[in-house]
C-alpha cells in the first residue's frame, strides 16, 4: 500500500489527506514501476465511497486530489495502491470462486 490515511483532527494541516510526502511516494512509485497505475479509495466521512484511477500521464489527477481534499473532515480517509495490488487475497471483498486463466469458473460438485 502506498498511502493510507486517516483524517486526525490533532493534525496541524487538515486542508488534504494527501501530504506533499505522500504525493511523491505515489509519483516515485508511478514512474519507477513497469506497471504504473494506480487505484485510490476516499471516504468522505460515512457519506460516500469514490474510487479512482490514474497513471503518471492521466488526466485523473484532479479528481484524486480534490477528493482528498474532500475527505480531510471527521471520519475521513484515503488509501492509495499500486494498482496490480487490488487482486490479492488482502484486499478480496468476497470469498468467492474465480475464474481461471481461461475464464473457466469451478463448479461445485455434490455427491451423495
């Protein structure tokens, strides 16, 4: 993960969740790395969820900032990750089956 942070109201710069160390962890990443996306979460309080993704050459930067801006009140947060990162056990929403290499989904057999 390269960034994961909670809004802290003892904080003495509340106007972002993304400090200037922050934003350059995620650029170095970006530009060092081969595969070079990634995926950020901000919460908003308990109000809402926004996703996002970017690469070093996108235009979603705006966004990104501006929802960190958004979400540095009570109960925020943002976590930034490299993007191949969201497809491991970690970070799995659901305990689910797969599909495998070529698309195939297991089926589950029952016998009596």
């Amino acid at each position: 993960m390269l960034v994961d942070n909670k809004f802290q109201a003892t904080s003495t710069s509340s106007d972002s969740l993304l400090s200037a160390s922050d934003l350059a962890k995620v650029v170095n990443y970006l530009t060092e790395s081969e595969l070079n996306e990634i995926f950020a979460i901000t919460s908003i309080g308990s109000e809402r969820l926004e996703a996002f993704m970017a690469s070093l050459d996108s235009s979603d930067w705006e966004p990104l900032l501006d929802a960190a801006r958004r979400a540095a009140v009570s109960g925020g947060s943002i976590c930034v990750l490299p993007f191949t990162q969201i497809d491991s056990p970690e970070f799995y929403l659901a305990d689910a089956k797969r599909p495998n290499e070529m698309g195939e989904v297991p089926v589950k057999v029952f016998i009596e």
